[in-house]
C-alpha cells in the first residue's frame, strides 16, 4: 500500500504539513500588492473564485485571511494525493469541494466533476472557492475549461492570486511544486476579472491563462524566485 493511501498516515503526514505551513506563514516577510483589489470583493459580500496556479497550492491559504475574507472552500481531486491535501488544508481553516477538473482523454472515468461543480456553484452563492484551474494533472499553467464555466454560470467575480516564496522547495513533480521555507521572502499579487458577456470560452481561457501567469511572475519578481 502506498503511504498516501493509509488514512492514519495521511492524518499525520498532514498535521505536520499544515504546522510547517503555520510556521512558515508567521516567519515570511510578506509583501502584498493590489491588495485594495481583494478587499473590495470580500466587502461586497457574495461569491468569488481564488485562481492560483496548481504549483503554488501551499501558499494559497495564507492569502485568504479567514478573519475578514469571504469564507472559502477548495476544489480538491479526490485521488490519494487529493485527500491528503485535502486533510491538510482543512487543518488550516479551508474545507474541500472534491472533485477534479475534467480530463477529455479519459471521458468514461468521472472523477466527481459534475459533483463539484454543483457543489462549487452552491458554495459562489455565499462566498468564495478556490481553484487551481490547471490542476491536478497539468499540464503546468494551461487552463482546463472548468474555471471559466463555472464564472459564467454563477456570475461570480474572479480574483486572480500570484504567489510566491524565496527560499523555497521544488518538488520534483508534473508542476514542479512549491514548498514554503521559513524566514524568507513572501509576496501576494491581486488581480480581478468577470466573464465577458457573450465571450466564447476558448478566448477568455488564453485571456485569464496569461493573467494567472502574469500576477505569478510578479510575485516571483518580488521574491527574486526563479521562473521555471
């Protein structure tokens, strides 16, 4: 059996991921920029969708302060990799929405898609829900149709989330992960979009697919982190 399968080990593998995370949040130095952007969208009330890409998952809480943001839930896949995230973000405030984004090359396997955008569009309509919308199988920052579906259908306002972190870890995974060190350098890019009105899919997902990268790369700018 592999590690991740194990719910025991799962429990405590995530319990101490989410205390290194905790650390890591108080002892970066952290910049924000368009910060105004954010606030506005939790002020109003409502639903909003927190757009990150896959690579910087363990960064995304921090920047969803739980105090005065809008109460979120993420969009999680629900194999053994998603479970164990799942079972660590929740140790950080955040519940899960599980699901996957939907894969076209594997069309009879339905890995809770269309469960999770019910239960995603239901979560819009009281506050946000994070997505990482080239998760969770890649490839890295290409953008799966799902996240512009679901502003569409609900109408919700998007936040875009560039993040980043220096010193950091890089898994040696499909999007080359991010794990946070502590005492280091921290930055949080906001950016906002809405559906256009009458747009096709296709062009608003290379629209917001360059905007997600570009809120990143200046995060990354800030942080001194090198692009991969």
């Amino acid at each position: 059996m592999k590690p991740l399968r194990n719910p025991v080990i799962q429990s405590v593998l995530a319990s101490i991921l989410a205390g290194w995370l905790r650390l890591c949040y108080a002892t970066i130095r952290w910049e924000h920029r368009n910060e105004d952007v954010a606030e506005a969208v939790w002020k109003q009330g409502g639903g909003a969708l927190a757009v990150f890409w896959h690579s910087r998952t363990s960064l995304a809480p921090h920047s969803w302060p739980l105090d005065r943001a809008l109460p979120v839930k993420g969009v999680i896949s629900r194999s053994a990799d998603g479970e164990f995230i799942a079972k660590a973000v929740a140790r950080l405030g955040i519940p899960a929405v599980r699901g996957s984004s939907s894969n076209k090359d594997k069309t009879d396997r339905d890995k809770g898609g269309t469960q999770a955008l019910r239960d995603g569009l239901r979560q819009l309509k009281v506050g946000g829900l994070a997505i990482t919308p080239d998760g969770p199988r890649g490839p890295a920052r290409r953008m799966a149709e799902g996240l512009p579906l679901m502003a569409r259908l609900s109408k919700a306002p998007v936040l875009f989330i560039g993040l980043s972190c220096n010193p950091a870890i890089r898994l040696n995974s499909w999007d080359r992960a991010l794990i946070p060190l502590p005492f280091g350098r921290g930055a949080i890019v906001w950016d906002r979009a809405d559906f256009p009105e009458g747009a096709e899919i296709a062009d608003v997902i290379a629209d917001w697919s360059e905007r997600c990268t570009a809120v990143e790369a200046q995060a990354d700018a800030i942080t001194g982190l090198e692009r991969i």
